[in-house]
C-alpha cells in the first residue's frame, strides 16, 4: 500500500504516560492517561488530533539557554557558542502517542528586549508555554513571571498549559541546584506550571521534558476534543432526545490558569 507520510521515528514514540520531574510542582500526579483517552485511542475513535499541530512557544530572557534546549531535543547537538536567535524560529516534532500520530510545532523566541514586539506576535494560539530559566542566574527566574504573562495576554489562560524548566543543570552543584528548585518549585507553584531541570549540554531531563509535554498536550487536546464531540443529551417536553454543545470554556477546568500580577 502507498504510505503518504513517512512513519514516526522510533525515538518518538510514546507508549506509557511519562512521568513528572517533582510532585512537588507538576501538572498532574497520574502513572497513566485518563482514562476516556486510553478508551479513545484503543478503539481509534480520535477525531481529528492526528491532523492537527499543537503550538508551543519558549520564552525567557536572553542567554538563558532556550534554543540550546530546542535544538538538543530536536537535532541532537549543542554548540558553545552563543548566537543570538534573532526574531522567532520554530521546528516540528512528530510524536506517536498512545498509537495516535501527534504534532508540536515547538516556537523558539528571542530573550532580547528588542525583539519583543516581533515575539509577542507568535505567542497567540499557543497551547503550550514554556517558560525558561538559566539556574546559575537567579535573576531570570525572577523574570519568568513576566515572561508568563506577556505570552498569556495572547492566549486563553484556561487552555494553556505551563512549564518552568530551570537551564545548565551541567554548571551547577547539586547543593546550588537544590536551593534554587526550593525558589523555583514555590514559582511554578504560583504560576500553575509544571516544573523541571534540563541540560542542553548533557542532554540530562531533555528527552524526558519534551516527553511529558507531548503527552500532557495530547491528553489536553484529547480530552477537549471527546468533550467538544459528546456534548450532553437533553429532552424537551415529550419530544425526542437533542444534543447541547457545552460551552468550550467549561471544557478546560482541569488546567485552568490564575492571572498574575507582574512587574
Ligand atoms: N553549560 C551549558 N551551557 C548551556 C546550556 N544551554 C545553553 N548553554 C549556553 O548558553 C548560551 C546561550 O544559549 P542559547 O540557547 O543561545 O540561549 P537563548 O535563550 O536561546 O538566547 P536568545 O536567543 O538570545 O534568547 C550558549 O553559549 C549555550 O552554549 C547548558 O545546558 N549547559
Ligand atoms: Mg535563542
């Protein structure tokens, strides 16, 4: 038979639900997918999340590692030498989860100030947001609350799911590590985001990173998609059984946001 899209790598395939980094700030505590998403993909009754593409946007200020983190995850190299990302750049994941093809367009976002009104533009429609921290500089943890809301003014904050993930694991003594997670977890905390910490270097947390928010978008979007097609089942009068829509708004309680008060 004619395959018309290339299968998925191997190294992109995702079978058991990936685990969280700290229960101390995570999105959600379950070993497994929910269970009306491991129902929908055994029986194939998907809908349209194979042929859609999540958007994921890093943010954080400059130098703090972002497109080191990206590139690391997606090509599989790293490079020393700073080169400034001038604008925004964006790479493509295809993932297998669960059996179902998904796709995370991954958005990589320039940290200097100057480039902020061209960054700002993408940040609509991001179902994903990653806020990035260098954990050697403790000041662009402290900006990551910023970073937070300039992305989420574009976006719903109900429907966007959050990560913290602290940068250079590689530079830091894990004592040093420790007593910057202690600030960084109570962050997450508050900013509702799911908190990691990654080497670009090593390539320590990034498979594992990237992983987890594969698959929490997936579940996200599996979840609002089965809700969005079930709608609720209700009788007027005598008459015959008719089908309500619930208001969309409704249907991300799982994950919603509290708005942040910022620099
Ligand atoms: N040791 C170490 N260095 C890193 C790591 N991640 C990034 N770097 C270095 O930090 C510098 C900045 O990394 P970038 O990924 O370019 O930073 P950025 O956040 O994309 O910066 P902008 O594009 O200007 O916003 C580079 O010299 C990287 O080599 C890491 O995990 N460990
Ligand atoms: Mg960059």
């Amino acid at each position: 038979m004619l395959q018309l899209v290339p299968p998925v790598s191997k190294n992109r395939i995702i079978s058991d639900f990936p685990k969280w980094y700290t229960p101390e700030a995570c999105l959600q505590l379950r070993d497994h997918f929910h269970v009306q998403v491991r129902a929908a993909c055994q029986q194939r009754s998907t809908g349209t999340i194979g042929l859609k593409m999540s958007k994921v946007v890093v943010v954080g200020d400059l130098y703090v590692g972002k497109t080191s983190l990206i590139n690391r995850f997606c090509k599989d190299v790293f490079d020393r030498d700073y080169k400034a990302t001038i604008g925004v750049d964006f790479e493509i994941e295809r993932f297998e989860i669960a059996g179902i093809p998904y796709n995370l367009q991954i958005w990589d976002t320039a940290g200097q100030e100057k480039f902020k009104c061209i960054t700002s533009a993408y940040y609509r429609g991001a179902q994903v947001i990653i806020t990035v921290f260098d954990l050697t500089d403790i000041q662009t943890l402290e900006h990551t609350r910023c970073w937070l809301e300039d992305a989420q003014r574009e976006n719903e904050p109900s429907s966007t799911l959050i990560f913290l993930v602290g940068t250079k694991k590689d530079k830091v003594s894990s004592a040093q590590c420790e007593r910057t997670e202690h600030d960084a977890v109570r962050y997450a905390n508050e900013m509702q985001a799911e908190y990691w910490t990654v080497s670009a270097k090593t390539g320590e947390n990034v498979k594992e990173f990237f992983f987890r928010v594969a698959a929490l978008a997936f579940e996200h979007s599996m979840l609002k998609e089965l809700e969005k097609s079930s709608g609720s089942m209700t009788q007027i009068g005598a008459g015959s059984l008719i089908k309500v829509e619930k208001d969309e708004a409704e249907n991300v309680k799982d994950s919603s946001q509290t708005s942040i008060s910022c620099c």
